[in-house]
C-alpha cells in the first residue's frame, strides 16, 4: 500500500511543469519562512532537496541571510542513521549514492541533535495528521524516535492525502505547510 501511494504521488510530482514546481516551491519556502518557530529557531535542520521533492535551495540561502545555523544531513546507508552536519556553503557538499547532495565530512562540522531548534522533513506523501510515507530508507523515523524534536514538513497539495498507511514505528511530523494551508497535525490527531 505504501509503496503504491508513494509510486502514484511521485509520478504527479513528475509531471509538474517546471514553471509550477519554482513557483509552487517559492511561495512553500515563503511560508515556512514566516512561521514564529523558524523565526525564533537558532538550528534547522533541512534537506539538500532533488526533485520533485520541494526545492530547499533559496530556503537554505535565506536561513543563511537570516544568520541561521542550517544542518544537513549524512546518511549512513549500512546503519540506516542520519548525522547532521553544519553547512554554510554549497560547495561543501558531496554527490552521493541516489544522486543526493549531502555534507562532505572532511569540510562541515558535526552537530549534535541536541543542537538542533527545529528539523525540516522530507516526504513523499502526507496526511493532515501528519503521518508521511518517505523514500522508504526510515532515516527521519529512526532519528527522530531517539531525538523528539519539533518537526515541520513542506508539501505540494498534490502530495497531500487524507489516509495514509502507517506503521507503529512511523513518527508523525506536527506541521505541515502546504501550497493552500499550514497544518497543526498534533491538533489534528488529537481531534480524531
């Protein structure tokens, strides 16, 4: 079933026009920009996106002008972990397995989770409440099981869908920005 709605959703998101996807990936970036937990956060945590996922790039250079610490992440694909790393330019990221842009080890420094304000998490498909299907590694599950953070994720309207599958180690993420709304998922689980 998971595997089903996540292939159905990313054949949408391939067939967005790059024209949607920039403007559609702005105005989300705009958004999340203006929530009072980003404005108030010292550390964000953040994907170096690829598409179709929601473009990070001008999200990142303005948490930069903003004179925040933004974290990316490693992943360990032997340990299915994730290790943040500090990143304060693109050029010190690295090309790795899948194409995904990630912290060269040897130039960004390491953060502990600790650190980190608030994490920013990618998925394919989201409901209202919260719960995400991702690219099927379970990197952010895994995480955030050991590291309750405060956690935003950024959707097009079409990765939006009122049922989703889920298992009793996926971790629901508490807001959701989308194309038409801001989400509280916690108010919306609380009220089913």
């Amino acid at each position: 079933m998971k595997q089903q709605l996540r292939k159905e959703v990313l054949a949408e998101l391939q067939a967005m026009t790059y024209r949607t996807y920039v403007n559609d990936s702005h105005e989300l970036g705009h958004k999340l920009l203006s929530l009072p937990i980003i404005m108030e956060a010292t550390t964000i945590a953040i994907t170096v996106s690829r598409r179709p996922e929601v473009d990070t790039t001008a999200i990142i250079e303005a948490l930069w002008q903003l004179g925040k610490t933004v974290a990316v992440p490693k992943c360990d694909t032997v340990t299915k972990t994730m290790q943040f790393y500090i990143l304060e330019d693109f050029s010190a990221l690295e090309t790795v397995y899948m194409d995904l842009r990630e912290p060269n080890p040897l130039i960004c420094d390491k953060l502990a989770a600790s650190n980190i304000d608030v994490v920013i998490t990618p998925g394919v498909v989201f409901s209202p409440q919260g719960y995400r299907i991702g690219f099927g590694g379970g990197y952010y599950d895994r995480f955030l099981a050991t590291n309750p953070l405060p956690t935003i994720a950024l959707a097009f309207d079409n990765q939006v869908r009122d049922n989703v599958p889920r298992d009793v180690y996926d971790i629901p993420i508490d807001t959701l920005v989308t194309s038409t709304a801001v989400i509280n998922c916690v108010r919306e689980r609380d009220s089913q």
